[in-house]
C-alpha cells in the first residue's frame, strides 16, 4: 500500500509495514516457518524484507530523497529490521504466528530506541491515517452491506426489523480470535439467506448454516457455527427465564449467567424438571464460580448434539445454558456431599473444561428427579417364560432412563427342545430376540436417543447358526434384529478346535446346564464330558459340525453386517477381579465392560472418559494433571453409586456391593498429532501402553484412597484385589 504524503516543502512516496507487504517466506534471518495473520484474517508467509523497505521509506519520508543514498541510513535499516526479526522470533524458534499489528509494533519500538524520533512520529502518525481510512471503509462498506429493509415474524406473528447492527455484532464475535476465517464472507452469506419475512425460529438456523458450510475449508468455521448456534441458544434460554424477549452477546453473559444460574434452577425445579434439593445450594456462590468464556470452546457437532440431546428443555423451548448444564450435572454429582458447593464447583471446573467427560445417562438426568446415571446394565436371561419377559421388562425399565443393555440369552433352549409343560417344541431364543429388539425400539431411552441394547451367546449353543443370521438383510423377518447388537461368547476350547480344524459339538442348555457357569479347564472337562454323551446317544439335541464351518461363518457376517462382535469368555473369567462372587456371561452394548450377573444380581457399570489430548503436549504427558483429573473423576463415579436412581431392584443390590466405575479415555490420535506420533509406529504403541498404565495406576491409587475415606466395598474380600492381584498382573 503506497501513497503520497508531504512533510514541508517535500513530497515523498512513504510506506509502512502494511498486509500487503508481508508475503514472501522469511530465507535468512530466522529459522522455521513463520506467518503473518493480516487484519483480514488470511495468513501469509513473512519476509523480513518488508521490514527493511517500509523503514527506508520512512527515513526518505523525513530525510528527502538523498537519504537513499547514505551509507548510514542503509546501514541504520539493517540493524533495525534485524532488532524487529529478533522481537518477533525470540519465544518462536521453530516457526509460528504473528500478527501484522505486532509487526507494526516491533517497527515502532525499535525506531524509538535507536532514537531516530522523527522517524518514529512520522512512522506513528502514519499509522493513525490509515487506521482512519480503513475506518471509514469499512463503515462503507457495512452501510453498503445494510442493503435492504428486511422484516422477522415473530412467535405471535407480528413484524420487526432484523437488527443488523447486532447481526453484525455476533458474527464478528464469533469469528473474533479464530485465524483462518472470513467474518466478511460470513455476513454476505447471511444476508444472502435472510429473506424478508423470514421466521424468527427459523433465524438463527439460517446464520448457522452460513458458518457451517465452509467446516471443510478451514476447521476453524466449526467453532464459529457453534458460537452462532450458541446465540439463537441464549435467547431462547434468557427469554424463557426471565420472561420477557432477550438477547444477549457473549461479552454480556459475563453479568448474566449467575443470574441465570439461579432462575434456571428454582424455575426447572417448580416446572418439576429438576429436583428441589438443588434450590438449597449457595446458588450464589455457584454463580460466581461459572465460567462463560468456556462457551467458547465448543466446536459445531459437539455443541449441537448437546443442544439437540443434552440441555434440558419445557416444551418446545431449551432452558438450560452450556455452563448451567456442567454445573446442573455437578450439582446432582455433590449432592451427598458434605461440602457440597465446594465439590460441585471442582466437579465443574473438570467437566467444562472438557478435561473428563461424564457418561450420557449422568449428563442427562444428574440433578432430576430421577437421576438414573449409570452407563450399561447387564442380565442373564433365565429359561422360562416368566423369567424371560421379566427380563424383557427390566430391559424397558433401564433402557427409559437411557441405561444401555447387555443380555446374556445363553441359558433359554434352542429350537427343537421339549418344553415340559406343554410337550410340545420350542422355537429356540429367536424369537424372543426379535421380542427384545422391537422393545429397544419402542422404549428409546426416555425419546432421547435410540435404545441400545446387545445379545451375548455362547458358541456351542444350538441355535448358535440362526443366531449368526439375526442381522441379515434377506431371510425371514420375523427371524431378524436389525435393531439391535448381537455377539458371540467364545470359550477357548472353541478357538483351539478352529486351530486343530476339529469337530465343535452343538448342545441345548437345558440338557446341559452346567456349561453356562463354567469357563477354563472346569469347562474343558465339562464340555468333553457332554460331548461324549451326545455321541453315545444320551442327548436329544445336538449336532456335531466343523469347528472351522462355524468360525468361517463368523467371519464372513462379521464383514457382511457388523455382527456378531467376537467376544471371549474365559480371559473375561479369569482376569475377572470379582470371580469369587460369580461368573461373567456376557460384556455390554459397546464390550468395554466384563461384570458377573446372576439371577439375583443386574450388573451395573458406571462411566466416565478421560480426554487425552488436555493431558498431553508435545512433550508427553503431563502426569500432575492427569493424577489430579483422575483424583476428581474417581470420586465423581463413587458419587453416582449412592446418588443413582435404580428402576429394578437388582440392579441396586449388585452396584451397591461391588461398586464398579469404569474410565476411559478419548482423543488418542489427537494427543499423537500434538506429539508428532505416526499412529502405524512402535512410538504410538509405546505411548498406548504408558498412557494406559498411568491411568490404571492413577485410578487404582484414586480408588485406595477413597477406600481409606469412605470404606471398602462389600465384596472385596476375596477378591483379587484383596490379593494384591492387578489387572496389570494378569
């Protein structure tokens, strides 16, 4: 950018460190690769020669034209431009960002210090001209882009004018700090959506879409959608609060949300959407404690699934703000607390900081009437018809307060075998399987979300082929669950059948009823033993089949459907640190849990995951933290134990005397990529295994401690951890 300005009877061509200027890659000065942010927001590579022209013309500015030719000024610009390049790069070693402002800045620093004053003010002053001028061309331009008058409908269906100014104002706070965005091309797109006599519901969905249509040019866009969303969000939320149409910037939430912290509560509370014993918190306090700038930090998916699934919502319209939403959540985490604003506030702080993420029942119903916050739920089905709709029935009773299922049907006969009662011949599990689906179906997790639910057999079941078929797309769909998981439960024996490419017998449980509560060698024996009756004739159904045709057909509907999962059964067993008090028949939904059920006892698992990346730099792990993370989710897990609403009673007995909590983890291949990690490398193996082993250690030394606090469980006598047996160990 040049132009021509007069300094007395002079007049000289001056130029100054502009956007323009900066955008050749820096060769000689500094190492790396370093960018320039201009005001536009576009990045551009650095050449410290821009420096070096844009002081020579601000010493021609001053001096006249002879100045061009002096040794002393060639030589002046040089040990400047070199000080500006050494400011801007001292902290930047190895490549970065910087902004075209603090380049400016480094220029009128390094004037002043070598005293060239003069210089320097005509340096300032220009400065000053052209922030005037691009003052005024925006103001154009935005006056430009007003463009016509252009009319919103209203919930009662009157007409107002769409505020441009504040339309303006929210799309430059949303693009405000993030590199690589267009606010410009943003607001172009909105006025291109917005048409006169648009709907007011339909508004912010319409500024939404201007944002998140460029997510797959710069992923930066996809915060913008969200602090887009995020608006239309807070006037729905405030204008239900306080009763009256209101609207507010983020930079204005900073007065608002304690207040609304407290209307939210004593409000949702009086609707009986909240339980009142959170009103009796310091709600004050709790306000103080929120944290808005943490509205911030959400990307599109993440803050729009929360808006779609999450917030809690009277009608058609959400009431619940991001921050209220972690500290409702806290709150219902604390409540058997004995400093409970002081717990809630450290269970806060984890979660909207997304450094631990609660599982979705706890998000969803911690601080409800019925705060059902366990994860997953896991059952064996009986052989009988009572046992088996009771089982259905506890089924719908977990699936409504978004509880994820996991049933093992290992026990019910197989198709062909005598039913006593009637002498006639079962149909086998099948059909109470497609029973089992449709009730997933029908009962969707309180019209949330899907009901989740997944069907455990074991290999040498009966009706194991029909199984294999359940998720089909052709066939009998009287004879299909396309609703539901399905997975194999494989003994060992099994796999060293399919090795030997030997025979696999085929049995009913009711004629072989031992075999369900039996895993390794007691198996092995059992299982022969059976095998060798069959043979002799003293078992009616069965069937003796190639263990490799099976495990083939495994196989090939694993590829073709998705199902069954491969699951085993006896390392399940055996690493199991509670197989003094029963036996594992089955895992859940998603597999990552392997508890004992008994008829008497619904296992329960409660969750929660550690988001890696907040853990790591490119360094490595940062262990301090992750301890003191760990520390705070363990502790939150203990609380929704006693805290959990149960809908079956066995469910409650079994979560009460073993108190299982499971954490994982999240965003593993994004704390690789802050590390420079190939994810195919021994280096990513490596840091799978420390990863996992400090959060085991950590949870494991989170839980000693709170035993010291609270107690042991009930049934840890006995088990492997009153052996001093680590999962580590086996």
């Amino acid at each position: 950018m040049q132009q021509t300005e007069t300094h007395g009877s002079k007049t000289q061509e001056h130029q100054v460190v502009t956007d323009s200027m900066i955008s050749k890659k820096i060769t000689t000065t500094a190492p790396g690769e370093y960018r320039v942010i201009r005001r536009n927001g576009k990045i551009t590579a650095f050449d410290e020669s821009k420096i070096s022209v844009a002081m020579t013309k601000a010493f021609l500015a001053v001096e006249g034209g002879q100045a061009a030719a002096s040794t002393r000024i060639r030589e002046q610009v040089e040990m400047l431009t070199q000080n500006v390049v050494n400011a801007l790069f001292r902290r930047l070693d190895n490549g970065g960002t910087i902004h075209i402002e603090d380049i400016q800045d480094q220029v009128e620093l390094a004037l002043m210090r070598s005293g060239e004053h003069k210089v320097a003010r005509d340096y300032v002053l220009y400065r000053a001209k052209q922030s005037e001028k691009r003052a005024k061309t925006d103001a154009k331009k935005n006056k430009k882009q007003a463009g016509p008058k252009i009319h919103v409908i209203s919930k009662n269906g009157s007409k107002k004018l769409l505020d441009q100014n504040r339309l303006i104002a929210i799309i430059s706070e949303a693009t405000h700090g993030l590199v690589g965005v267009d606010k410009e091309l943003i607001l172009k797109q909105a006025y291109r959506n917005i048409f006169d006599g648009i709907a007011e519901k339909d508004l912010s969905s319409a500024i939404v879409m201007c944002a998140r249509q460029y997510i797959e040019k710069d992923p930066n866009y996809s915060k913008v959608a969200a602090r887009l969303l995020l608006d239309g969000l807070r006037t729905e939320v405030l204008s239900f609060l306080f009763d009256e149409e209101k609207t507010a910037t983020q930079a204005e939430m900073v007065e608002l949300y304690p207040a609304s912290l407290k209307k939210y509560i004593h409000k949702a509370s009086e609707l009986e959407l909240l339980s009142p014993e959170l009103c009796n918190y310091d709600l004050d306090l709790l306000g103080a404690a929120i944290k808005p700038e943490r509205d911030q930090n959400f990307t599109y998916l993440g803050f729009q699934t929360l808006y779609d699934r999450y917030f809690i919502h009277c009608g058609d319209s959400r009431i619940e703000l991001p921050q209220n939403f972690f500290m409702r959540v806290s709150m219902g985490l604390a409540i058997n607390e004995v400093n409970r604003e002081e717990r809630a506030i450290e269970f806060y702080n984890l979660l909207s900081s997304f450094d631990f993420m609660s599982s979705t029942p706890t998000l969803f119903n911690s601080g409800t009437l019925r705060p059902q916050l366990s994860s997953c739920y896991l059952t064996t089905v009986p052989d009988d018809l009572e046992g088996i709709f009771n089982a259905i029935k506890d089924d719908a009773l977990l699936s409504k307060y978004a509880g994820g299922l996991g049933n093992d049907w290992t026990r019910v006969r197989g198709m062909g075998s005598r039913i006593k009662g009637t002498n006639g011949e079962s149909q086998g599990v099948v059909p109470f399987l497609k029973v089992a689906n449709d009730t997933a179906v029908a009962v969707n997790q309180g019209g949330k979300r899907k009901g989740a639910m997944c069907a455990y057999l074991e290999t040498w079941h009966i009706d194991i082929e029909e199984f294999l078929d359940l998720r089909k797309n052709t066939g009998d769909e009287r004879r299909r669950t396309h609703d539901m998981n399905t997975a194999n439960w494989i003994p060992d024996l099994f796999m060293e059948r399919v090795a030997d490419e030997g025979d696999w017998t085929l049995f009913s449980p009711e004629e072989t009823p031992e075999l369900h509560d039996l895993y390794g060698q007691a198996f092995r024996e059992k299982y022969e033993y059976y095998e060798k009756k069959a043979q002799d004739g003293e078992l009616i159904n069965t069937k003796t089949i190639n263990a490799n045709e099976i495990w083939r057909k495994m196989l090939g509907m694993l590829f073709e459907t998705g199902h069954p999962w491969i699951t085993f059964k006896d390392p399940c067993n055996i690493r199991s640190p509670q197989q003094h008090v029963g036996v594992v028949h089955s895992s859940n939904l998603c597999t990552e849990i392997t508890l004992n059920t008994t008829d008497e006892e619904i296992a329960v698992c409660n969750l929660g995951s550690i988001n890696l990346p907040q853990h790591t730099s490119k360094d490595g792990l940062d262990y301090e933290k992750l301890e003191k993370t760990i520390t705070t989710a363990m502790r939150m897990l203990d609380n929704v134990i006693d805290y959990n609403f149960y809908s079956v009673p066995q469910a409650r007995r079994s979560n009460l005397r073993h108190r299982p909590v499971g954490i994982g983890l999240m965003g593993f291949q994004d704390s690789l990529y802050k590390q420079n990690i190939s994810y195919c490398s021994n280096a990513a193996v490596q840091f799978a295994d420390l990863s996992m082993e400090a959060i085991s250690y950590f949870a494991i030394q989170a839980s000693s401690d709170l035993a010291k606090l609270r107690g042991i469980y009930p049934s840890y006598d006995g088990s492997l951890w009153s052996q001093g047996i680590l999962p580590i160990d086996s």
